[in-house]
C-alpha cells in the first residue's frame, strides 16, 4: 500500500477540501492510513515537498542548465557560493571535466540578466570554463519514480495546448502561497485559503487555471530519490542530429517512463551533445536497461551517461520572493 500511495501522489494531487480522502477512496483504503503513511516517509525525508510546481519561464524567470569546469581543491567553496543563489535549484557533482551542474534562474525584475549571473558566477567560483544548455526543445519534465514496480515501460506523453492567461496581484499572491510545502493533515490547504482569504473553490479555480495556461505543470510530491530507493540516477546525453529529425528522435526517448526530463540543448567546440534524458533507476544496471532500450530506438552518434556523485542542492525556487534581489545587491556590482 505504502508503494501505491507514494506513486500516487507524484501525480496530479487532488485539488480538492480533503485530498488525501480522495487517495484513499480511488486505493480502497481509509484517509487515516493514508495520513499515517505520508507522515512517516514525510519524517524519513522520502518525501521532499508536496506542492505547485510552477513552470519558471511562464512566471517570466529566464533559465538555463550550466555546467562549470572547477578545480577539485575549490568544489566546497564554490559550492557554497553557488547554493546561496536562490535561483540555483538543483546542484550536482557529475563525471566529467564540466564537474559541477546546476540549474539556474534569475527573477524577471533582475538587474543582472542570465548570462551575466553566471559569468559573475564562473569569477566568484574560480571556474575554468562553462557551458551554459537551455533549453531549445522542450519534450518531457515529469517526475514520477515507479514506487510501485508495476508500471509500463512506456508512456504517452501529451502535447498540450496552453490558453493564454494574464497574470495579476491575486494571482500572484496566490502563487506565493501554493509554492509552499502543504502540511500532511486532512485539509491541508485550509491555512492557505484562509490567509488569501478566500474560498476553497476560488483557490482550487485559480490552480485549474494556472494547469490550463500552464503556468502550473501540476501540483504534486517531490520525492528525495536516493532515500526513495532511486540510486542510480544518470542524466545521459545524445549527440543527435537537429532540426525535425532530432524533434522526431526526442518525442522517441521521451516516451520511455523511466525518463523524467528530455530536453534538446545548445553544442559547443568543447561539448557536441545535445539531447539530455535523465533516467532514473534504483540500480545501475536498472539505469543502464534503459539507456540500451532508447539506444535501439534512436539514431545517435554516441552517448555518455553523467551519474551524480554528489547531490549539493535540490529544492524548488521560491518565486517573487526578496532573496533574488538581495543576494544581486550583495554580488551584483
């Protein structure tokens, strides 16, 4: 049961009064066991965070994966600058020369635009070189680790077509609001609404509406993956031929389950990949199962897979917050 619930709840979790009541009546179970179960891998720290997962360039965010090139004595200290970035989410030590990996974004108010930040970034670290891979093709960003060892091994990922929305005062309250870890309880969200000061309905609308454009993938939790039993987590990168045989050759990789993120990215003289599929398995040869299983699907040059060896930082950014601002007044000159 416990597998089941946390596999469901990586989902689409239920927006409604009591969600974890809705989880426990599709599992045919009772909200108390649902409770009971959360709570205790809420405490083991298996699950991170359970919340609204924001799609950061919607919200006006501009962002980029950027992988830096540091001198193995000078990790510690430059891991700690780039942690007080808040706008560096995921921090990773990977196996490659470009050794440090992280995700960046920079708040649309920014006096200091995405490049600047990392070249500012590469200075302060002592970086020898970088790299900075946004995306140019989105084809998959969904986090679901198969808890349940029942799933399919292929999955049909959606293309959506998003309704445009405006964005105003209430509706970024409210994303102020919905980015917080909600309390595992049988109304969770009963602080928020009450601190917006509106209904459940109002507020469950506006999500919907976020979903609709968008600007929300979807709000769900976040599971640590190494204490989840994922141990083996690679991000592994194709050099693929671009243009409408790469799209092609994306859709493809993207379409096995254990794929969470697809991506095709910028090359460079110093790094000819340009598709990124991070897999997630619990063991190597788990992981290494499906990079031969996309291999005999698609037409590549060659492939490297880049495992973590070290996690430095993984947490969601905190968007419209005081902190972006603060640390450019501080390393902004």
């Amino acid at each position: 049961m416990k597998d089941e619930i946390l596999y469901r709840v990586q989902k689409n979790f239920p927006l409604t009064k009591k969600p974890f009541e809705q989880i426990a009546n599709e599992l045919n179970t009772t909200e108390d066991v649902v409770l009971n179960i959360l709570k205790e891998q809420k405490e083991q720290n298996i699950i991170r965070q359970t919340s609204a997962i924001f799609d950061t360039k919607k919200l006006g965010y501009k962002s980029s994966l950027v992988a830096f090139e540091i001198d193995e004595h000078k990790i510690d200290e430059a891991v700690k600058i780039l942690n007080s970035h808040p706008g560096i989410s995921h921090n990773y030590e990977r196996n490659h020369s470009y050794n440090i990996w992280f995700t960046l974004a920079v708040a649309p108010n920014s006096k200091s635009d995405l490049e600047e930040t990392v070249e500012v970034l590469s200075k302060l670290t002592g970086a020898n070189d970088y790299i900075m891979l946004p995306t140019l093709k989105l084809f998959k960003i969904s986090v679901k680790l198969d808890t349940t060892n029942k799933q399919d091994k292929k999955e049909k990922v959606a293309k959506k077509q998003f309704v445009k929305m405006e964005l105003n005062d209430k509706h970024y309250r409210i994303i102020k609001e919905a980015q917080n870890d909600i309390k595992i309880v049988s109304e969770p969200f009963k602080e928020t609404i009450e601190k917006l000061n509106m209904t459940y309905e109002e507020f469950f609308d506006v999500l919907n509406q976020f979903k609709e454009a968008g600007v929300m993938r979807r709000f769900a939790s976040i599971l640590n993956h190494r204490r989840a039993g994922f141990n083996a987590n690679a991000m592994v990168v194709w050099d693929i031929e671009e243009g409408t045989k790469g799209e092609e050759i994306g859709e493809i990789a993207a379409s096995f389950s254990a794929v969470s993120h697809c991506y095709l990215r910028p090359k460079y003289p110093t790094w000819n990949y340009n598709l990124f599929t991070m897999i997630h398995g619990k063991t190597k040869e788990d992981t290494q199962a499906v990079i031969d299983s996309i291999a005999k699907e698609i037409d590549y040059k060659s492939k490297m897979p880049l495992y973590s060896s070290r996690e430095f930082k993984k947490v969601r950014i905190k968007y419209f917050c005081d902190e972006f601002n603060n640390w450019e007044k501080e390393y902004i000159k």
